[in-house]
C-alpha cells in the first residue's frame, strides 16, 4: 500500500496531522516507538485556543467524558507567597470561559485513537532510525521492537513528529543546550491529597526555576516544574529533595503539598531547549517539539503541538491537490525528482507561512520572559511590578497567545 505522508511520532502533533488529513482522504502512516497509553512529562493544561483545532479534530468531547477539569483561573505566585490572578477570559483571545487540564495517557491516547479511527495506519512499537530520498520518494527505516526486525515504508512527504529530541532537527550543538551547570530541567508528578487546588492552575517562580500544580483526572493533581542543574546537582538526582529544596520554601507551596504523596513514577528530562528550531530540515517537515519548544509558563505547548500538525497537514493536502498526485499513486512519483520537490518546497512555503503568522510572535515574547524569569533581580522586579498593577498580569499571558490564527486547517 502507498502512503501519501509518513509521520514519525504519534504524539498529539503526529496524531493531530494524521487525523487532519486522513480526514481528507489521504493515506497515512504514524510509526509511533511507545505503546500507548503512555505517560510523559507535561504540565498537562490545555488552553481555549486549542479548542477550535480539537474540535476539528473530533476528539473534544472524548477529553471532556475522560474526566478533563474545566480551568478557570491561573495564579502566578512569588516567593513571598504572594499572588496575582487571572481569569480564564481575561488571559485569552478565545471566547471560552475556560481552559482544561488532562493527564497526557488520555490526552495521547484520544488523539492516536482518533487518528487510527479516521483511516490512518497506526504502528506502535516501532522505532524509526533512519530517513533518506531517493530521486523518486522518501524512505523511513524502522525498528519493530516486539519482532526484532527492521523494516521500510516510503512515501513522497516525510513528517518529524519525534518530539523535542528529534535526530533529524537537530544540530550536535543544539543537542548540548547549553553549558554544563547552567542547563535547564524538568520534574513532573502526579499528588493526591494536594490542598486547595480547585479550579485553578497555580505557577510559582523561585529562586532556581518555576513550576506550577493543575488537576487532572480521577482527583489527582500534576506538578510540574523546571530548574536549573545545579539545583538538581544538589539534591542528588532525588525529585523529592528537589521539591523540598526550591518549591517547598514557599509558604503557599508549603501548605499545598503538606498531606500530599506522589501516585505513580517521578518523570523526568533534560537538558532543554526553548525557541524556534527548524520547520524542515533534509527533506523532512517539522511539527510539534521537534519544530520548537516554547516556554512551558506560557500554558501553549499543548496547543502549538496540536495546531502545528493541523497546519502541516492543510499544506500537504493543499500541495497534492495542486499535483494531481492526491491520493497517493506509486507511479506518479518514478523518475519525477523535480516533481517530488516542487512538492515538498510547496508544502514547506505553505506551512511556514501559517507558522510564522501564528507563532513567529508568541516565540519572541516567551523567549524575552525566560530571560525574566531565570534572573534572580529581574523576577523580583516583575514580581513587585505585577502585585502593584495586576492588570499587567492579563496582558503578559495574553501575549503568549496573540497571534494570527486562521479559522480551518488551511488558508
């Protein structure tokens, strides 16, 4: 059977692509390394922007039935203790009043369901390993992990869906991220019994870092933060003692987590990279992580994932359309190389012109809060400054989020 995309990774950007254009009617593989459900480390919130693109997607209302929490406010917490907060509305250019939390199992799993369920092939269990094209289409090698065995599959569009590690995305020295004892990482977990965490996301800033708690399903609470190494060094690796070392000296924080123990495993990863990456690279299309990470503060990751793969996926289908090639056809591509990058380069201007209209600006703002936010003097400052003028908090988090979203798949 051909396929008309290949994507690697069935994370919710592979999963988002995969629907968005098996809808359409394309044929398309997901090779995906893990079995789902899965765990993975997240701060796991889900903002209003991102329902549009799920409602698309078909999938909004299996996260609201898999026990999604429904968020309506965010509190950012100094060191003191002290707090400013933000409603849902007031953050956002959506019109939703709120905002959702659900653990990343059900989260990945409702998207790779949906994906498997609008026509495309699902693979799990299998590691790709390779990527390469030929003259006539783009071949991806793979690892079967239950088998033992390496098989291929090709197809003309090859989409990295591999998250924030990605082989093909990255450079040696990006793959450093930084120097040694000044790079970034990140814990999550999930509590039961965490005091007075309702309806609210809460996101602390301290001294080595910041982190914030939601809840998810089945009354658990995520906690997830990043620090630097040297505060990770100093707890010995232990994401407990980390906790106790940075978090926990806030007051707020304190009273929190004073009955609460951890349900399940302490995940974690690092070292992390934040910013624009490459939209493509080789021959190969980025989306979701693997195209950039964006500060986690911001609550968008999630919704940059999802919307990244949906965008993708507007650009392929647009492309092949105009090819004549759509759906995919084995002969239509033998001894065409020019064909086949007339392809790709019409998807690639496609998508990079709907990512920089959409993201190209939040990227820039976060990345001026980063800076913020790891420099001890400067935190301090914006901490005094938006106690004193809290309004100043809505247009901070809303500037995460402005930018030019079109209302489809495609436009």
């Amino acid at each position: 059977m051909g396929f008309d995309a290949i994507i690697i990774g069935g994370g919710p950007a592979g999963s988002a692509a995969a629907i968005s254009m098996s809808q359409r009617g394309a044929r398309v593989l997901v090779l995906e390394e893990k079995r789902m459900p899965r765990g993975k480390l997240c701060g796991e919130f889900i903002t209003p922007e991102c329902f549009p693109t799920l409602e698309r997607l078909g999938v909004m209302q299996r996260m609201l039935a898999a026990g999604a929490q429904k968020i309506s406010r965010v509190s950012l917490v100094a060191e003191s203790g002290k707090s400013v907060e933000s409603c849902i509305p007031q953050m956002s250019d959506s019109d939703n009043q709120w905002a959702m939390s659900l653990s990343r199992s059900r989260f990945d799993q409702i998207l790779f369901e949906g994906a498997r369920e609008a026509g495309a092939e699902c693979l799990e269990g299998y590691a790709a390993s390779g990527c390469k094209f030929d003259d006539d289409y783009g071949t991806v090698e793979a690892l079967s992990l239950k088998e033992g065995a390496r098989v291929t599959f090709k197809a003309p569009i090859i989409i990295d869906a591999s998250g924030r590690n990605s082989r093909w995305m990255l450079g040696k020295q990006e793959r450093l991220a930084g120097h040694r004892g000044s790079r970034l990482y990140a814990l999550k977990a999930h509590f039961t019994r965490v005091n007075g965490i309702t309806d609210q996301v809460e996101l602390y800033f301290f001294r080595e870092g910041y982190g914030g708690f939601s809840r998810v399903e089945d009354n658990l609470v995520n906690l997830c933060f990043i620090v630097g190494e040297s505060a990770l060094k100093q707890a010995g690796g232990n994401a407990s003692e980390v906790v106790k070392n940075t978090l926990m000296k806030n007051p707020l924080a304190a009273e929190r987590l004073c009955q609460a123990s951890v349900v399940g495993k302490w995940y974690s990863t690092g070292p992390l990279t934040f910013g624009r990456r490459r939209l493509s690279r080789d021959n190969v299309i980025a989306i979701g992580d693997a195209s950039g990470m964006i500060d986690p503060f911001t609550g968008t990751g999630l919704q940059i994932a999802v919307r990244t793969g949906e965008m993708a996926a507007g650009a392929l289908i647009e492309a092949l359309g105009r090819s004549g090639s759509f759906p995919y056809r084995e002969e239509h591509y033998n001894h065409q190389s020019e064909r086949r990058m007339s392809l790709y380069e019409s998807i690639q201007a496609g998508y990079r012109d709907q990512y920089e209209r959409e993201f190209h600006q939040r990227m820039k703002v976060a990345g001026l809060l980063r800076a913020a936010a790891f420099s001890p003097a400067t935190s301090r400052i914006l901490a005094i400054v938006l106690e004193r003028a809290p309004r100043l908090t809505n247009v901070m988090l809303r500037a995460t989020r402005s930018g030019h979203p079109s209302t489809g798949p495609s436009e």
